[in-house]
C-alpha cells in the first residue's frame, strides 16, 4: 500500500466520521448516511490495498 493510497483513504475515512457527526448534530439524515458511505468506501478502499500488499 503506496503512502499516498494510505493517506487519501484515511482522509476520506476522516471525512466521513465528521460528515456523520455533523448530520446527526444537525438533524440531517441525508449527511449522516453520506458520511457513514464515506467511511465504508475508505475501509472497503483500505483493506484492498492490504489484500494487494499481501500477494506481493
């Protein structure tokens, strides 16, 4: 798994824990169901790369 790879997903993880905070502060089921697919695209994103780094 490349740093930049790393870095992006864990940012869009990031981005998603605050998309799903602020939908819930603010009522806005639509954000928080956002923010909650941002984290799983990260995680999914994530675990590839691992799966990847384990075959070579």
């Amino acid at each position: 798994m490349g740093l930049d790879d790393k870095i992006s997903n864990a940012a869009e993880e990031k981005t998603g824990k605050a998309k799903e905070a602020l939908g819930k502060a603010t009522d806005n089921e639509d954000m928080e169901a956002e923010g909650k697919g941002d984290q799983l695209k990260g995680n999914l994103k994530q675990a590839g790369e691992k799966v990847k780094d384990a075959f070579k």
